[in-house]
C-alpha cells in the first residue's frame, strides 16, 4: 500500500478520515437499524482521528510509535462494515513506516 509521500498529504489523509467519519455517523442517524454494527464503534474512532488531527496541529505528533490506537478496532473489519477502512491502513503504515520516499 502507497504510503503519504510528504506530511501535507499526510496531514490531508487524516482529514480525510475525519471527514468519512463524519459521513458515517450521518449515516447512522439516517439508518441507525443498517449501521448498527458500525454504531458501536464510531465514537471511539472519531477520538482517535481527532487525537491524531488536533497532534499534527499543535506540533505534539510523534512518528514510528507503534500502531495507531485505532488498529484494534478496524484490524478485523472488512471494507463492507467500514468502507474507508484502506484509508486508515495507509494512515497507518505512513505513521509505523514514516513518508514513502523515490528510493523505496
């Protein structure tokens, strides 16, 4: 999997997953019976993303610490419960392996 090649972009994937969050969650309140699975889980995502956002913003980030927090909860999922769950394994591997470089 492509990893972000610079920390702009890096900084725009994880926005981006904050946003995909946000559509989610309005899902869930359009059809809280179809999403339930996915109810369970979204606040606790939602925290992560935005602990990692409000990081990079402050300064605070720190890279190659291990898998982000919110691993355990999507490692078993497939794309069909969390459609923007290869969205979260590229955050991931960008921040456990650092910016994907030309010589890599």
């Amino acid at each position: 999997m492509r990893r972000a090649r610079t920390v702009d972009e890096y900084v725009a994937l994880v926005k981006d997953a904050v946003y995909e969050v946000d559509e989610m969650r309005a899902s869930i309140e359009y059809d809280e019976e179809g999403m339930g699975e996915v109810a369970k889980f979204i606040d606790e995502l939602e925290g992560h993303l935005k602990e990692i956002y409000n990081a990079m913003l402050s300064g605070d980030y720190c890279w190659r610490t291990g898998d982000l927090k919110y691993m355990d909860l999507i490692r078993h999922m497939d794309e069909g419960t969390l459609p923007f769950r290869s969205l979260l394994i590229q955050i991931n591997e960008t921040h456990t392996k650092g910016l994907e470089t030309e010589e890599q």
